[in-house]
C-alpha cells in the first residue's frame, strides 16, 4: 500500500504530531508499505535534533519527504506556513507518487493541499485529529476572546471533518469532542504507539549517559531525579511542578528536576526557579535527541507530568515502558494512558495531592518497587508495531469502502 501523509507540523519541528507520524511511517515501512509525508520546509537554523552519542544498531528505512516553501507564523515563531502557491507543484509530485490514501494530520495550509489531492485523483481521506485547538488555541492567541477563539478552532474542524472519509482519535476523550461537533463520520480510536528501539539500552550505556549528564550539570550527581519531558510552553503546566518543588525539598533533600525539552516559557521558568529559591535543585538540559531522551528516562527516579491539555501524552508510556513510576495530573490524553493509577498515581489538579503522592514513592521503597513493575507491563500494549497493523486495517476499511465514491 502507498500512504501520502499531509502534516503541517514535521521534524526538526518537535512536538507530538511529529512524534507520532516519525513513529507510524517507520513502522509501516517495516510492514512493506511505501509512504510519502508532505510537510512544511523550516530553516536550518531550527533543527534542535542534534546527533545523539549513541551509534544506530542499524541503518532506517526512510519514508520519502516532500518538503513544500514556508514562511514564519507570526503567532508562534516555531511553526510555518506553507506558500498557498505551491498546491499545483504539490500536486503534481504526489501524483508521481500515485498513493491509495491520503493521511491528513493537521488543520492548516499543508491539510488543504492534502483535501485537494484527494479530490483530485479521487482519493479517500483519513484524518486524525492530534491537537484539541479549542484548548491550545487559548495559549498561542491570549489577545482574543475566548468564545472568538473557539469558534474559529470549531469551524476549522468542522470543515476538515466533512471533507474527510474516516476520522482517528488518539484518546476516548478527542472522541468525545468530535461527537459533539456533530458530524456523521466513522470513527477510530488509535493511540500512537511507544517504539522500544529509543528505550532499550545496554548497562554500560546507561552508565556512560548518566556520567556524562552529571559532568555537564553537577547538580544531578548523587541525587534522585525527578523527570519532566515535553515541550517547554505555558500550556504544559510546568511551572506547577516548581511549585511544589520546595515542599518536597522540606522532606527530602536529595531530589532535583530535571526540565527536557525547548521552548518559548523555557527563560520564564528559569526565572521562576530563582525567585523561588530552587535553582540549585532544577536542571534544564534543553532539547535532548530521542535516544538520549530514552536514556534519561532510565537515569530518573519518577516521571511527573502535569500537563493539563495533553492530547497523548506518550512520554508518560515511554517512562513507564523505562521502569519508572509516574505522578501526572489526570486531565485530557493521561485519563486515557494512565486508566486510573496504573504505572504511578493519576491525580488531581492539585500541588499538595501530587505533592503527596510523589513522597509516597520516594519514602515506601516497596510501593516504589511495585508501581515500576506495573509501569512496565502496562506500557507493553502501547508498542508501534502493534499499533500500526491497526491503522492499516483502518486503511482498508477506509479504501473498501470509499474508493467507489
């Protein structure tokens, strides 16, 4: 089979649509599918992806990549826009292509080349709706309205709704959304799935990661970690985590947080830190290539994530999949990954709760020890091979019973 995936967003723009397309593409290559994923072309200067210390076991099979002229979002500086101009070229290379099906996981320029490639060579459409704009919407245009912005976000759906044949939902909980814009079309529920080629590691790697974290920031030597991973934005609920920092310092003086990821809140929450007086205790690595994420999980105590507008959360499986509990607040796509306190303690949005819960494992080493058995068999069904042989049945359903139409 031969998929076109439509996306706005793609490396080296890191964030979970780009996770998860990286993730299915590759797996579905390994089934012996061919895939071409259209995207947006971003300068140089932002790819962040920087070669990981560690050697590839082996070389990947890449999808092909059509990158299509961008230019900067105002609104977000990260993010482009694909020229309006290019559809026709666009077109031309996709039919060279000669897909079965087209793959739409964004809302934006890139989407609407993918809507006009499916109706040109009379094509099905599947769609899956990664990001509740609704809810995001609110942090990239605070000088809005609220109602404003959510009608805007409302409307866009709609229309890439109705356009397309099939609709994924990675959580019970964007299914729920789609259900209430009230439009009659099939629905799948598909997470994405954890790829345990970035999570699985010798001792001596891991030893050697640890030695070489602890030479660049000091202040994780001898200490347990406490570990955040995701994109450094308002939305993700960081500042939370700082806190409630110096109430765990009360208890135990041998904790740090360490902060993963890039982003626009990323010198607010430094300064944060310090108005706090926790400085000492927080380590902001910026943005660490997936294998090197992969070894961070292992060098941590405990995943915290209170991220309130999480559409996946896949972090969350990927520490458990690592043998390390998690404490995440339990809001959007963590209800869906977590199923109450499997792995770790779902709770509320409250600091003294989660505060509660993240001493309990440090003080109770048999709790501790408990929960890290549990995370790993609950993230085995998350694996992205599995994952992927059910978009491929979507696939079929998709073409069976569309092609005609």
């Amino acid at each position: 089979m031969k998929i076109a995936i439509f996306t706005d967003a793609y490396w080296p723009r890191v964030n979970g649509v780009s996770v998860s397309i990286d993730a299915f593409s590759h797996a579905l290559l390994r089934l012996g599918h061919k895939v071409l994923i259209v995207c947006s072309e971003y300068p140089e200067s932002m790819d962040l992806r920087r070669i990981s210390t560690e050697q590839e076991d082996e070389v990947r099979v890449e999808p092909e990549i059509l990158q299509v002229s961008s230019f900067e979002f105002a609104i977000s500086k990260e993010d482009r826009i694909a020229h309006a101009h290019k559809i026709f070229w666009v077109a031309k290379q996709v039919g060279l292509f000669a897909p079965d099906i087209i793959h739409l996981n964004s809302e934006f320029m890139i989407a609407s080349f993918g809507h006009y490639c499916a109706k040109h060579f009379k094509l099905p459409v599947v769609y899956t709706l990664h990001t509740l704009w609704e809810e995001y919407g609110l942090q990239y245009f605070p000088m809005f309205p609220i109602p404003f912005i959510r009608f805007i976000a409302r409307t866009i759906f709609k229309y890439i709704l109705r356009c397309s044949d099939v609709v994924i939902a990675p959580t019970t909980q964007v299914i729920d959304v789609i259900k209430r814009y009230k439009i009659k079309k099939e629905i799948f529920l598909l997470p994405t799935g954890i790829d345990p080629k970035y999570l699985t590691f010798s001792s001596l790697q891991k030893e050697s990661f640890r030695k070489r974290m602890e030479k660049i920031y000091p202040a994780l030597i001898n200490k347990k970690i406490l570990l955040f991973a995701g994109r450094i934005t308002k939305e993700k609920n960081i500042s939370f985590l700082l806190r409630i920092l110096p109430s765990i310092l009360k208890k135990r003086n041998d904790i740090v947080l360490l902060i993963v990821g890039n982003g626009p809140y990323h010198d607010e929450l430094i300064k944060m830190s310090e108005e706090l007086g926790i400085r000492d205790n927080c380590v902001f690595s910026g943005y660490l290539d997936r294998k090197d994420l992969g070894l961070a999980y292992t060098m941590s105590y405990m995943f915290v994530f209170p991220s309130l507008t999480e559409s996946q959360g896949l972090v969350t499986i990927e520490a458990m999949y690592s043998s390390i509990p998690v404490v995440a607040i339990g809001s959007m796509g963590t209800i869906m990954v977590m199923n109450g306190n499997n792995g770790g303690f779902m709770v509320e949005n409250d600091e003294a709760e989660f505060t509660a819960r993240v001493l309990d494992l440090l003080e109770d080493d048999a709790l501790y020890q408990s929960k890290a058995l549990e995370a790993r068999e609950h993230s085995k069904s998350w694996l992205i091979d599995s994952m992927a042989l059910k978009l491929i049945d979507i696939y079929q359903w998709t073409i069976k019973n569309y092609s005609v139409q």
